[in-house]
C-alpha cells in the first residue's frame, strides 16, 4: 500500500488535531440539542467514528447511502441506496462527510434530509477541492476542515478501486497505479 502512495497530503497527526477541533465545535454548539449526526456511506466511516468518539454530549447516529449512476460525476444521477433509521423531523442534523468535491453527492443528500423537515441542517466535511466544483452547487459547509487541490487522494476513508480506505492518513497516489 505505502508504496503506492506518491507524497502524504495530510499526516495522521494533522487529521486527529482537526477530528479533536471539529469534536469540541460540535460539542459546544448542540449541547443541549441531541443532535443526529449522519454519515454518507462508505467514505466517512473513519471519520465519523473518530469525530463521534470525541463528541462528549447526548447525540444519536445515523447513516445513508447512495450511488450514482452511470456516466461521469457531473452526468450520472443520484439514487438512495439506503436512508436513514431515524425520523429527523424537528431534530437538529449534522452531515458527516469526507470530501466535497463536485458537489453533487452533499447536494442531493442535503436535499434529501430537508425534505424531511430538521429544525437544522449543518455540513462537516474533513475535505474540500473547490477546483472540482460543479457549477451551479451552492452548498456552503458550515465546518471544513482542510482545503486541498485538486488530486485524487485516498486513505482515511477515501478510496481508489475500494482500497487504501484503511491509511490512517490522506495521501496521493503514483500516477502508475491509475494507469495500470
Ligand atoms: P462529489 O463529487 O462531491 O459528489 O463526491 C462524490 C464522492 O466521490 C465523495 O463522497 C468521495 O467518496 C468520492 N471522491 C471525490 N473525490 C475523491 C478523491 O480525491 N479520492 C477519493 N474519493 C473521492
Ligand atoms: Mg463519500
């Protein structure tokens, strides 16, 4: 694995200082609000659970998942692959998510979730690549936690083909490994 990787983008010690902001923020923020915080499948699973772990106020989790279908990323459509278990109406949510990209992923799962009616509806996202912005997407997330450029990048979630999810850092791979 580690030698599939071309340059580290975010070390291990980077991330967990950011998962421990984003914990403290969250905290404070809904303390007193038992906040459901979901996650979009699989990419946010790492962290997610690292965030959830460190959130120290009543709070309930949930999770989605979705796949777009056929052609590229700005072409292909979005379906819900499974919803939520928890009613979010009148609740104050909070999407978990590893990295917005074109936008079009958090666009529909931000939609969906306010068809539901929360009494709030918040973004974390551990990455943000504005380069890759579809235009029109206007999604501001309230909490971003390392903007980057735009390069492929995998590990702590992220994927390539399904592997390297389980990097404990974010990282860019060797142009050999698309190619092969
Ligand atoms: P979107 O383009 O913003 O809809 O992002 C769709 C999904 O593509 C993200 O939730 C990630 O799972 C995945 N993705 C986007 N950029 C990358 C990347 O650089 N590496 C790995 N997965 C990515
Ligand atoms: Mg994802």
């Amino acid at each position: 694995m580690e030698k599939d990787i071309q340059k580290v983008l975010l070390t291990e010690k980077q991330i967990q200082a950011k998962v421990q902001e984003f914990a403290e923020i969250l905290s404070e923020e809904y303390k007193d609000k038992d906040p459901i915080f979901v996650g979009v499948l699989k990419g946010v699973v790492i962290f997610f659970a690292d965030v959830v772990r460190k959130v120290d106020i009543p709070c309930q989790i949930d999770f989605m998942c979705i796949s777009s279908y056929g052609g590229t990323s700005t072409t292909g459509s979005i379906a819900v692959k499974k919803d939520l278990s928890a009613d979010i109406e009148g609740r104050h949510v909070v999407i978990l998510e590893d990295i917005y990209d074109t936008g079009n992923s958090l666009e529909f799962v931000y939609n969906h979730l306010m068809a539901k009616k929360p009494a709030s509806l918040k973004i974390c996202t551990l990455l943000d690549k504005p380069e890759r912005r579809r235009p029109g997407v206007t999604l501001k997330p309230e909490y971003v936690g390392f903007t980057i450029p735009n390069e492929f990048v995998v590990g702590y979630g992220l994927d390539f083909n399904e592997h390297y999810r389980n990097l404990p850092y974010i990282g860019v791979l060797k142009p050999e490994v698309y190619e092969k």
